[in-house]
C-alpha cells in the first residue's frame, strides 16, 4: 500500500557537523571546552562521524582537533572528521598550510570542500573550470597519500547542476577517481525541494560515485530533502543536533534518524542509543546556550505533548491513536498538558535510584505536588539531582542540619576610568553557626558568587575540614521568561565536586545572586551530607556534568 | 532538468487555521481580542480562509465570531471559516446544537472534522463504521442546506488509509456526495514521510473529489507532505503562521504558500502581499507571545544571515551566489555578521550598513583586529550590533560623551529563615556627570542589574528625559569558559527600546555585574546617541527585537 521504501545499502554514514557547519549559526559561539563536550555528546549518541572543525583556519578548532589527538578525550566509537578546503588556485596541495593542517588534525577523515557550480569557480573563485577540477584532483590525491580517509562536499551542487550539469558531474567524477570515498551533494543555499533533489541525485547516482547529501532547510524541506536523496541513493547523510547552522540551519540530524530508524526501519545508530536522543538534544542544547524548540521533532518537550480535551479520553483507551510513535523509543514522553509533567511512577522510580523508598502512594503523591510547584517556579530537577535529593530529604524529614546561615551582604562596586577598564571590586560577608560556633567571614572573590563562595567555604572550614576539598567547577545561568528584560526569573545551576564526584544543585530566584547564593549553599550542604559516603560507582561523570 | 512540477490548478486554496489548530499549541492562548488582530494580520497577508475557530465549544471562539459578524471587524479578501464536527452519534444534525452554532457563527464557511479511520470510529467515537458515514452525510447536507459552503476535514485519513483504505476512501466520498466542496486528508499524528502523502493523496484523488491537506511536523516534513499532497493532485493547503500547533506544529503556511509563489511559479497571493510576509509572520508572534525562530525559513531574522568570512568576500561580487532567493521578495533582509570568522570584508559591509564608511583598507583592518581581539575576549558583535556601533564610533573618533561614570556599587543582601524563604534586599548607588551636573543616585531593585538600571536611569533624567522612555526588554548571561566554576568570564547581552526601535548591547567580565553594568551603559549610551534621530524605515523594528 505504500511506496516501496529503499533497504539499507551495505554501509550507511550518519555524519555530524554540528561543530563545523552548526556554529556558522548567528548567536552560536563555541569554545574549545564546549567542542569537546559536544563531540562526547556526538559519541554517545552513536554518529559514525563528528565532523569537529576547520584545524589551520579557525584557532578554537586547532586546539580542538590538538586536545583530541591527546587522547583524553578519544571517542568510542564515532570517527573524527577535520574540515577543510582544495588547495589554493594555482599551488600545489602539498605546499598549501592549511592542507598540511588536514594531516597535522591527526582526525582519520579528511572531509574538504570543493566547488562544483561553475560560476562560483569564475566568479568566486576567480579561477578556471579546468584549475578547479584539477584543485579536486591534487588535494584528494595528496591527502589520501598522506594517509587519510576523503569525504568531498560539492558545494552548490544542486544550483550547479541545474546550470551545468555535464561539469558538476565532472567535479563529482574527479573527487572519486582521485581517491575520495564519499562525493557529497551540498545544497548550500537550500532552495531545493524533495522532487528536484531526488531527481538530481538520481542522475548523480549513475555515475556510480558513493553519495552523500547536506541540506539546509531553507524552504524548510531541509530533512524531506535528505531522505529524498536517501531514496535516490545517497548512503550519507550529514546534519546538526537541534538543526543548527546558518540561515535557517542544516538538516536536523535527529530527525533524519530517527525517521531512517522508525519509519524505513533502519538500524543505524548502536542499540538503545536512539532513546538518549532527548536527553542529548536538551545537553547539546545547554552546552550552546540556545534555547531548544520546544516544537522540535521527536526530542522537543511538547512534542508528545497534548492540549486537554477530546484526545485526553480516548488516549486512555489508546495512547498509539494518538501519537505516530511511541516517545519512549526516543528518549521523549507523552505529557497531557493538564496533569502532572512529572508524574508519580517517576519521582518513586527516582527516589528509589537515590535510595529513599517512596512506595507509599500518599507520600510519593505529596513529593510529586512539590516538584510540580517548584518546576512550575523555574527548577529543575533533570540536572539537579543534588537538589533533588534535598528536596526529598525535606520532605521525609531526613535534612541534617550541619549549618544555618543567618544572613550573607554581597557588594560590589565599580570605579569607570574614561577610555580604560575600571576597576571592579567585590566583597561580601556569610554570618552562619556550625556546630554550635557561630562564624562571620568576609569573603572576596572576582565576581559576587565568587566571593560568596570564598566567604561559605572558609566560614565552614573550621567545622568542617572537608570543605577544603569542595570546588565549584561549572556555573550556568538561564534566563527563563525571556522578554521580561531585568525582571525575569534566573535558574542557576552549580556543580561542584570532592574530587570523587560532582554534583548539581539549582537555585531560582529574580535576582541573581539569590538564585546563586541558594545553589552554592544547597551544594555545600549535600556536599556535607555525602562527605563520608564512598562515591558511588555507579554515577558516570558524564551525568553530572551536563545540565539538561 | 527538473522535475516537472504541476501547473497551478484552476482554483487553489490558501487555507489558514492559525486561530483554531494554531492554538492547540502548548503556552498559546489567544483572547478575542487577539483574534481579531491576527485575523486582519491574516487578511493582509492574503490567504483565502481564516478558520477562526470552534464556535459554541469555547467561549472565546463564540464571541470571536460574533465580534466578526458585527461588521467592524470585515475581512477585505479572506473567507471566514468555523469549525466544527460531525453532529454526535445517534442525534440529527438539525438536532444537535453544536451544528447549529456552525450557522450561527454566520462564517459563510463550515469546516467539519470527520473520521475517516476505521478503529478511530470504534474506539474514540464508540460507533458503527455505517453510522460515522451518516453523521458525515447528516451533517454535511444539513448546513450546505442552512446555506453554508462546508469543507470536510478527514481526521487520521492517511492513518486510517493505512490500515483500511476503503472505508477512509468511502469516508471521503460520502462527505463529497452530501455536498462538501473540497475534502481535506489530515495527517492528525502527524508521522507521514513524503513519499507516502504522495502515494495516498493519489490513490484518493482517483475518486475525482476536492481535496485538501492538513499535514503536522512530527517527522520535519509537514511543508514537504503539503507540497507532495499538491503534487499528487490536492487543490487546498492549511496550515499555520510560524507552523503553531499540537506537539510538533502545523505545516508552516508561510513556507508553503513562498515555496509555491517562488518554486513553482504559482501566484497565490495578492499581489505584494507576499512582500509583507516577514512583517506579518513577525507580527503575529507578537500577538500570540511565543518567540519566533531566528531560523524559521523565508521570514527568519537569520534566515538570510552570512557569517563566514568565504562567503563574505563572493558576496560582494554577486549576492544571489549565496541565496535561494532575494530576501526583499518575502519581505526579509540579507545580513552580515560580525563574528570571528568574518574577515574585513564582512566588517566593512557591516559598517557600510550602519551608516560609516569603512573604505579605508587600513582603518577596516585595524577595526578588525579590534573586533577579533574582542571576540577573543568574549565579546559576541553578531547580537550586539548596537555595541559594534560604538566600538566603530569610538574607533572613529565620533562617540559623543553623554555622562561620564565616576563609580557606581551594588549590594545585596540575604536573611535566610530556616524552613522558609528568606528575603533578599538589593540596593544600588551611581555617581555620574551628565550636562555638567554631578548626579548621585540611588536605585533598588528586585535584582543588581535590575537595581543598577534604575539608579542609572533616575540619574540621567534630569540632562535628557528621553531615558523615561528607555526599556530593558531581554537580558541573557552566558558563561563562557565552562568548567572554571565561578571564576569563569560571564557575557551578558541586553536589549533595549524606547518604544520605536530596539538595540542589543553586550558586556564582558569575570564580574557578572560588572559585565551587566558595562552593557547597561552602552545602551544607554547608544539610544542617547540616536534619540534624535529618526527611527530608519530601512530597519524594521523586529530585526533589532530578537537578542541572539
């Protein structure tokens, strides 16, 4: 009854460029430390390839293809990928620095950009239709000489080929006789629809070259355009986590997936890995700081969400009546938007993970209550499993009191010089009693949360030596009801660690250095509580470190 | 070389359901008088129908449509349509009153949901196959008597088709031979690829009815669905502005109906009503209150954005090398960024833009360099063109000294209660200059930047009054350097209107009140700067509205 859906061919690339061609996103500024987060995040989503950045062009990227080839940060099982283009008009690739910036990546695969479209060969260019395929031809070659595996991107593929067709063709011919494994069809400018890309591949794919596809969704056709090429006989399929990228963004990958998985039924990422999927999105989101689409595919919080009303009644009968898939499968949930986000089976299936038994039903009802208020309010717990916990112990009577804190004064004050930097001071005061000696420190530090830090710490420190060990190693700020200028809600989440583990704790408020004061403190207090524990086996680091 | 794509059929429908399936989206709720003015946004921009929503179900839908049949509120082109359903089981439609409010709405069009899947009849509705067909036919006969044109919306139809495709396709028939003129093939769950639509809108139109599509976004193909419905025969579109709906949105009706002006060559709107797109689109959003996408394709604030500094340099040489379309054909504009990447040429565009002419090879380098050490600082321009103007003007010598700050403190204070929520105090104290008249003021607020803002304002008031109409409207924090905790160097970014016009300042430090304070008073700084001048009609309000 339905069209035929093409098998899997033999291999099948599920490549990632949400490091190179994601960051070209306005607003979207990536650091070395927040690439190699990604990659890892990349990793365990299980992509084939992480395509990292443009070593020799770009200093972040240098440093991250260098912290990559150290080792410490070596991916399971996905392939790094360095970026780059052909050689310059008239050099030879072994004499061209950013070529030699390819091998010195050390990344496995080299995936360069070559033109295809014959007027940006003369116009952007400047050079000539010959000199550019013999670009292709001598960049492949040496680089695959020096060792390394070759992706080509043919950028402005498709509004080439609709111009000339015989010489995109050409420029596809010459990557694959040089030695490139994968000719990649780029719509860049992402004007095509599915129809025209799927003929275009079509006739590509008769050269007999191995295909790719990367669109960008700028008729907003960006992974119906993917598919068709999939369709058409591509075997890669490039993309972003969230669908970043310039413009109106790249193909969202996780969409491309998991459509290849659920609708063609093709298993293409590692068991069990597309049900991280949500969780991945929402980390990759927090690393880049750009608010995830809560209408995103699959992995967006309302995307299994439904308005009260006539669905509510018949979901129960039937939830698949209801919903294209099950949200499970991708790591997302079913929400009816008149009940409870989190629902009871998850806080006593929580609860028990941390070793609290919250069978009852009236006690795991009344927790449930509290974390709807206060996710209501601007917390949340999916990171915070620190506060989570406190939370619980409240609740169940089960808080130690190792300290009180009686009142704390942050201030700071700025002295501008005309045309220099000022200088900024802060200085801040904790009043607390622990066990039993009340204490008044003063504290200072480079910035209030800082200081108040320095202050908690060493107002702790005589009561409890382990203090010493506690250090604050992330600090995040969200800004909830944007458009509320100054006036908005500020969620703040902290993580600290012993040495042995780390942990997240969140604080909210409208003003910012309450939000902070009551992260740090609530971290010091959990901090205390576990202080004696063995550190659980059991508790990836990664976990933590990712506020979701 | 293309596929061919249809030629436009004789009569097309441009079908907007913004008002009623638009609204099913989680955090969208719209009062009447939010309704009438997106229904005028919706006539402006020139769609056929308006479905306005379900009158005699909500209240508020009621009274919208009464508002509508009071004649003040006349549309100039479109067609109001009201929702409704099939009568209920086992009632005569003249019997049922929620029929006989689809009359009293006085919208010359009906639009009636219908089942059309066999176990959705079963299990949702709980009746006979035989009787769902006869409240189809009851209901459709019963308002084209009453003298409505009623359109039939097939509710799960491509589901329904899947597990039983003669009753879906008698669904459909029996809606036509009772008199609906077009029927409508919704794709509720929204989990359809386009190979699929095309294939079963095929099949359907074999039966030689009107038909429509209704598609979702849960796979990212509701725009691709709508366009292969099209393709395999459907004569009506719906969808929503910025894709608003259940779980993953609607098709976005923009998208479709500038994919079938500009793609297919098909003159759907009045004419130079597309041009007014990217103004509605953004209108809207800020009616319904739900941020619009940065990406969001054709009306997008990036949508038609260059970062890369390669592409930058062909820019200049012919811009069309680099769009799918011009921007100007959907009301949008091509946009340089400044980022890291960018390279002089994109600096001096950029500056060109703004007004400075940046010519001079020499001072556009070392402008550049200034931009590049800065971002290497943290700084982001891309955001903040307001702070890249006054890094050019300071550079050029013509930043104009409004007030000068000598120093300015902050302090905030917390009284934590055991078992309770403390209370936070935060005051705040400027001296500055202005006019030659020394000012010390004092400002508190619910939090330091917010206390800051209103100590900077009250001490500017009195030299230039203009300030009272300033407003901070967005505010952002982003922690660069993650992993240094709270030693980490913060970026703020606000935004800032006085009411005609709005801009984006940005601030760096390890401080985050002294970042916040650095990009506070830029702006300032920069609305003092163009008080006077006149808001450009060449920069429409919604560029400058949307921080990031």
């Amino acid at each position: 009854m339905f069209a035929q859906l093409r098998p899997k061919p033999a291999e099948f690339h599920v490549f990632d460029t949400t490091l190179r061609d994601g960051s070209q996103q306005e607003g979207l500024n990536l650091s070395v430390a927040d690439k190699l987060t990604i990659a890892g995040l990349l990793d365990e989503l299980g992509v084939g390839f992480v395509e990292g950045g443009w070593p020799g062009a770009n200093p972040n990227d240098t440093a991250f293809f260098a912290a990559m080839a150290d080792g410490a940060h070596a991916l399971r099982s996905a392939t790094l990928v360095a970026f780059g283009f052909t050689r310059r008009v008239g050099m030879r690739a072994a004499d061209d620095p950013l070529t030699a910036a390819l091998r010195d990546s050390r990344a496995p695969v080299a995936c360069i950009v070559a033109k295809s479209h014959d007027r940006h060969v003369e116009q952007a260019l400047r050079t000539t239709l010959r000199e550019n395929l013999d670009m292709i031809a001598d960049t492949v070659s040496h680089l695959r000489a020096e060792g390394q595996r070759v992706f080509v991107d043919c950028e402005h593929f498709f509004d080439g080929y609709r111009e000339n067709p015989a010489y995109a063709l050409e420029a596809v011919r010459t990557a694959a006789e040089a030695g490139a494994e994968v000719v990649v069809l780029c719509d860049t400018n992402g004007g095509m629809l599915p129809p025209w890309v799927g003929e275009i591949v079509t006739e590509a794919a008769a050269t007999g070259v191995q295909l790719g596809i990367h669109a960008h969704n700028d008729t907003g056709c960006a992974v119906a355009n993917t598919l068709a090429a999939v369709d058409a006989g591509a075997m890669h399929v490039q993309g972003t986590v969230n669908g970043y990228g310039e413009r109106t963004g790249n193909a969202e990958l996780i969409s491309v997936v998991a459509n290849l998985e659920l609708k063609y039924g093709w298993p293409l990422l590692p068991a069990g890995s597309l049900q991280e999927a949500s969780r991945i999105a929402h980390a990759i989101a927090e690393v880049t700081n750009v608010p995830s689409s809560a209408r995103q595919p699959y992995v967006g919080l309302s995307s299994f969400a439904h308005k009260a009303g006539l669905h509510a009644s018949a979901i129960k009968v039937d939830p698949n009546l209801y919903q294209h898939i099950d949200p499970a499968v991708v790591g997302n949930d079913m929400r009816m938007l008149v009940s409870d986000m989190a629902g009871r089976a998850n806080i006593q299936m929580k609860g028990e993970e941390l070793g609290f038994d919250l069978s009852d039903r009236e006690l795991a009802s009344r927790i449930t209550g509290r974390v709807k208020d206060a996710e209501a309010a601007g917390y949340t717990y999916e990171a915070a499993d620190a506060s989570f916990e406190l939370l619980l112990r409240r609740e169940l009577d089960q808080l130690p009191e190792y300290f009180a804190v009686h009142s704390w004064r942050v201030f700071t004050q700025g002295h501008p010089r005309p045309g220099a930097e000022g200088e900024t001071d802060t200085e801040c005061t904790v009043r607390l009693t622990a066990k039993g000696q009340s204490q008044r420190v003063v504290g200072e530090g480079n910035g209030p949360v800082n200081a108040l830090d320095h202050a908690v710490r060493n107002a702790l420190l005589p009561a409890y030596p382990v203090v010493g060990r506690f250090e604050l190693i992330d600090y995040r700020v969200r800004i909830l009801d944007q458009g509320h200028g100054t006036d908005a809600t500020v969620r703040v989440l902290i993580q600290t660690t012993d040495g042995r583990r780390a942990w997240t704790t969140v604080g909210v408020g409208q003003n910012i250095i309450e939000a902070s004061w009551e992260a740090l403190s609530d971290a010091y207090l959990y901090g205390l509580i576990h202080a004696e524990s063995p550190a659980p086996a059991a508790e990836p680091a990664i976990q933590e470190r990712v506020a979701v």
